[in-house]
C-alpha cells in the first residue's frame, strides 16, 4: 500500500478507485478499515477460547460481550483524549465517535451469524466454530485486498495483501485447532 497520508475526508466516495466494490469497500476509510479487523479478530479469538468449554449461547454472549466492551472502550479512549486535546464534547460528536467504529461491531457479528446459522442446521458446535472462523479469514483477506486495491496496488500485490491479512484469521483458527 502506497503510505500516502489521506484526508480525514478520504475514502468517503465507498465506490472511488481500483477495487471500489466488494467487501473491502465496505468500510472505506484506514479507520473504518482498522476497526473492522480489529473487530473480527477479537470475535474469533473470544470464540476460540469461548467454545472449548461453552455452549452455543455462551460462545454468542461472550463474543457480542467482549466485542461491545472492546468497542466502548475504544470509543471512549477516543473521546476522552478529544477531550484532552480540547475538543468540544457535544452530543453530536459523540454520537459520531459512536458510529465511527461501527465497523469493528459489524464485522465480528458476521461470524457469529455463520455459528448460529450453522447450529441451527445441525452442526455440532466445534464445526459450527470452525465454519465461522473460516468466515472470519476470509473476510479478513478480503478487507486485505479491497484496500490494497483501493490503495493503488495491482491485482497481485493485493492478493499479497489479502494472503497477509488472512494470515491472521489462519492464526486464530490454528490456535483453535491447538487447544482442541
């Protein structure tokens, strides 16, 4: 990815550049982006450690639990040094701060709708894990190549980047493995 420094602006126009489409556009800006796999990697790695010795609504409420509670203190270390910087703490910029990361809500729910969806069809939990951490991999490699495209790279420095960016929900699902 080129490094450039981009506008608080950038990435606003979700459908601009190479790669505007799929599911890398979906959260467009470095910020959008930054909370979505934060987002689901922390879902999968409470899932992993949720499912050794949970039930299914146990794995759901401690993902959802920890993913909102890693949320909100995120959100709030991020208004509180607004704050410290001087910044105006109105309702408005709050609820902005709020929406702003969404994204890493978004994106460890997704996973979570696949385990519920695979149990529901009869799968035994630890496959039903495992078929929501493959999701989880591969919505990380495609957050992986959707920026890099975005950013300027070719088709094959972004399947770089999208193999980087998997990488790391291979690294959950080993740890999975490993602990089972």
């Amino acid at each position: 990815m080129n490094g450039a420094p981009r506008s608080p602006g950038a990435g606003s126009d979700r459908g601009a550049g190479p790669g505007g489409t799929g599911i890398g556009s979906r959260w467009a800006d470095e910020r959008e982006l930054a909370d979505a796999i934060h987002g689901t990697v922390v879902g999968s790695a409470v899932m992993v450690a949720a499912s050794l010795h949970g039930t299914l609504g146990q794995v759901v409420i401690a993902v959802v639990a920890a993913v909102v509670v890693y949320w909100a203190t995120e959100r709030y270390a991020e208004l509180l040094a607004a704050g410290a910087r001087g910044r105006v703490l109105d309702r408005r910029s709050v609820l902005a701060a709020l929406r702003h990361g969404w994204p890493m809500l978004e994106s460890a729910f997704v996973p979570v709708i696949v385990l519920l969806v695979a149990s529901a069809l009869g799968t035994e939990l630890r496959a039903a894990v495992l078929a929501a951490l493959c999701l989880s991999t591969a919505l990380l490699a495609g957050l992986g190549y959707g920026a890099a495209r975005r950013a300027g790279a070719t088709v094959a420095g972004a399947l770089g980047w999208a193999a980087m960016s998997a990488l790391l929900g291979v690294a959950v699902i080993l740890l999975k493995l490993a602990l089972h």
